[in-house]
C-alpha cells in the first residue's frame, strides 16, 4: 500500500480543517494496516492448525499404502483402475463431505502382454541383454520379433537429414539425454519427451522398422521408463513398434554404435490396443457457505501406468488432494466457495478424464473460481506455479509471506497441471503444487515407481500446503 507523504497531504488538502481533515485521514490509514495485520495474523493461525492437523493426524500416507500396495498400478481401462475408483469412493464417503460422485468417461484401454525382450548383437551368436520396455500405444512386434540395424539419432532433423535411404528397413534408436545442467528436471523433460512420443510416427514415415528411445531420467539404471507415444493418423499397416530402453542401455548401444556402426539390435514385444472402456473419475465436494456458486478444484490423476505402483506418479497427489477436504472436516472449517476434489480418469494416455471434467462443467454453466493440482510427487513441497494474468499473480504473490515458516515460499508465474489445463477460460485461476523435482524423473513412469520411495513426513507437507493455498483462496476477494 502506497501512503502519500505529509508534505503532500498538506498541499493538496484544503486550508480550511486541515488538522481535522489529517487526522481522519490518518486515522484511515490506521485502521487499513490494523485490519491487515489482524487478517494476516488470523490467516497464519489457522495455516499453522493445517499443518499440526496434517503432520498429527494425517492420513495421506495409509490411504496412499493401501492405493499403492494393496491395489498397485492402476492404466486406464484395467481391473486395478476399476478398484481404484471404488476405493476411492469409499474413502471420500467415510470423510463425510457432502456429496461423493462418480463421472463416466470412456477411456483407451492399452494392454502390454508378456514382457518384452531385446538385446544387442556384439557378432553373430554373441548377444547382450538390455532392459526394454513397451510405449504405451505401441502395437506389438511379429511374434518372431524384428531384428535389424540401428540408426543413432539426437533429433528428428538429425533424422530427416539422413533421409529414406539410410532410415528404411532399420531400427531407429533416439539417444537425446534429457539436459542435466538445468536445475528444473520438468523443463530438461520437455527438451526430450518428444523422442518418446513423436519418435515413431516420424520414423514410420521413413521407413524405420522399429523405435528405442531412451528412458526420460537424468540417471543411469536398468529401469525403462515408459510413457505415452502416439501415431499421428498413420494407418495400422503404417504403425511401427516402439519401446524405452533404460539409460543403460542406451549408453552401452550407443557405445556398441560407435565401435561398430552395423551393430543390429533384436527386440519383441507383444502390446494390444483395445477398444475404448468406459471408467470413471471420482469427484467429492463440501458446498460452499456463502458464494456455494463459486468452485474450488483440488485434484491429482487416479491413473498411473503398470510397469510400477504409482506412489509418485500419481497417487501421492490422489491422497494429498483427499487430505485437503479431509483437514477442513476435522477443523471444522466452513469454507465460502465450494470445495471440489477431483480424481481425474486416463491423465497418462488420454486425458480423458480432465476433459470431461472441463466439458460437464461448461455444460452445466459451472463457476470454477480456483484449480489446484498435485502431480509432481510425493517429494518436498517447494512452492507453487500459476497459470493466470500477471496482475492476477501480483496480488497472489502476497501469501507467499505466509509459507516462510514452512519452507516453500516459491510462487511463480506459469505452469499448474495437465488435468485442470482444460478448464482454462481466462478467468479460472490455475496452479500447481511443486515439490523439489530432483529425484522425480529417478523414478517417473518406471518400475521403480512404488511405495518405497515415499517419505511420510514430505507426502503430509505438501497436503497441508494445499490446503493452506485453498484455504487462502478461499477467502480471496477479487
């Protein structure tokens, strides 16, 4: 708040009553900044309750041990998604919110089959076994397999470059490490992804038998990740197979590349596309006290892939977004708005689930105020990413003071999830929690991926950090 100076209040107030028009106007000011102060000091008390009832009380981290072990990895359209989407049900109706719902939503069902396997001849009958794993949507190989040369490449103009000629009839490998010099591992992961999911249709077009693309992790393991591909209106008979490799791997097929250029590499995979199933996503609300209109979203997607069980990827933000409305009950907080939980069906190959989500809504003339998303893992809540105008942002930034004590003071503009991406009307107000993304791709879209690699203590902090945000949200005035 700027306040004008003395010096200018005296010139610009009429001779007449200065004293009294001066002391009324500071008196005014007074009263602002004691408002203020009391306001902000009730907003931490009652961030300060969150967070004693989520470290206390918690049950993010038993509710994410029976999604994660007991029921595991869950793709869209399986049996374990099914009994994921009944469990999560039940869980909101024993919160005793007031009202728990399932939305229908028709899904790809993609299934992998037997285990895939490949290795790298070093010279007729001398073979190396390397970790491979099918991409999710990938057709099968032939049931022999397909054996052939490799063409290493960094880029898809790398490819175009060499031309049919050098590509056809040969299996590509994409050997673009994801950049360890960037500090954000989500931006390192863009510069790479599009090997994983535009690599196969821009193959195919050249005659390539076959896609490697190497896992998107910033470390060195034997575990493939897997992750979404896609063929771009390419007909059946123009569809390639394709599958990750694991760093590893890639390092050692590389090196076999360089040291003899017409290395061939053996693969075999037996993955199926299905016709669309029809599933759900669950959704649960506490109706909102004085503008009940006005809707809140907290949300994670219910689907994972099924090399692993998911705890990060992204059940955690499943059990943190579950937390939040379960905080306020045992609070007894009366929000103003409409709290909304959301969790979305097929964010992984799809989004289907976030899109029917935005179109039902749109339907129904629904008023979404705020959206907040959780799927970056279960690790150290650092802050918070917006996706809004940045007078918008200017006026948000103001809580930031408020998450000092705890850590994750970090807000900044740009960026909040995939789900809620579709409900982007430029009047919702859009986030994102963000934890530390050091270790996140370690395990992302792996088998790795499982409930071992949570921590209880970093799990119940970023739920109680959503919970502070939609609490702080909740009370925001336009």
């Amino acid at each position: 708040m700027a306040v004008p100076s003395l010096r200018m209040m005296l010139i610009f107030l009429p001779q007449k009553n200065n004293f009294m028009r001066l002391l009324n106007y500071l008196f005014l000011i007074a009263f602002t900044f004691i408002t203020y102060s009391q306001n902000s000091n009730s907003d931490s008390v009652f961030i300060n309750k969150i967070y004693d009832e989520a470290l206390s009380n918690g049950e993010s981290y038993e509710w994410l041990d029976y999604l994660s072990n007991q029921i595991g990895g869950r793709l869209s359209g399986s049996i374990n998604y099914d009994r994921s989407v009944k469990w999560g049900k039940e869980q909101l109706d024993l919160i005793n919110i007031d009202s728990v719902w399932l939305q229908p939503v028709m899904v790809p069902k993609w299934v992998r089959g037997a285990p895939e396997y490949a290795h790298i001849e070093t010279r007729p009958g001398n073979n190396i076994s390397v970790p491979i794993a099918a991409l999710g949507g990938s057709i099968s190989t032939p049931s022999i397999g397909i054996f052939a040369n490799v063409i290493e490449v960094n880029s898809f103009n790398e490819l175009r470059e060499l031309g049919k000629d050098s590509i056809s009839g040969k299996i590509v490998f994409y050997n673009r490490p994801m950049d360890k010099t960037l500090i954000n591992t989500f931006q390192a992961y863009s510069g790479s992804v599009d090997q994983r999911t535009q690599g196969a249709a821009e193959a195919a077009k050249l005659g390539a038998v076959g896609v490697i693309v190497r896992s998107m992790t910033t470390i060195l393991d034997d575990y493939p990740h897997t992750g979404s591909m896609y063929y771009d209106g390419l007909t059946l008979n123009q569809r390639i197979p394709a599958a990750a490799i694991s760093t590893n791997g890639a390092e050692l097929l590389s090196s076999m590349l360089s040291l003899n250029p017409k290395t061939k590499f053996f693969f075999r995979q037996n993955s199926k596309n299905f016709p669309d199933v029809l599933t759900h996503s669950v959704i649960g609300e506490i109706k909102g006290s004085e503008k009940p209109e006005e809707i809140i979203v907290v949300g994670g997607h219910l689907d994972t892939w099924d090399l692993g069980d998911g705890s990060h990827d992204d059940g955690a933000g499943i059990v943190q977004s579950m937390e939040v409305l379960r905080i306020f009950k045992s609070l007894n907080y009366k929000p103003k708005r409409t709290i909304r939980v959301v969790l979305f069906a097929n964010e992984e190959n799809g989004l289907r689930g976030g899109n029917k989500y935005a179109k039902e809504s749109r339907l129904k003339n629904e008023k979404h105020f705020f959206a907040l998303e959780s799927d970056a893992g279960g690790f150290t809540p650092r802050g918070f990413s917006f996706d809004t105008s940045e007078k918008e942002f200017k006026s948000i930034k103001k809580f930031e003071e408020l998450f000092k004590d705890y850590g994750m003071n970090n807000f900044f503009l740009g960026g909040s999830g995939a789900d809620i991406g579709p409900l982007k009307d430029g009047l919702v107000i859009l986030a994102g929690l963000r934890p530390d993304s050091q270790r996140y791709f370690d395990v992302h879209h792996a088998a790795s991926d499982t409930f071992d690699k949570i921590n209880k203590r970093e799990l119940e902090l970023g739920a109680a950090a959503m919970a502070s945000l939609i609490y702080l949200m909740d009370n925001y005035k336009l």
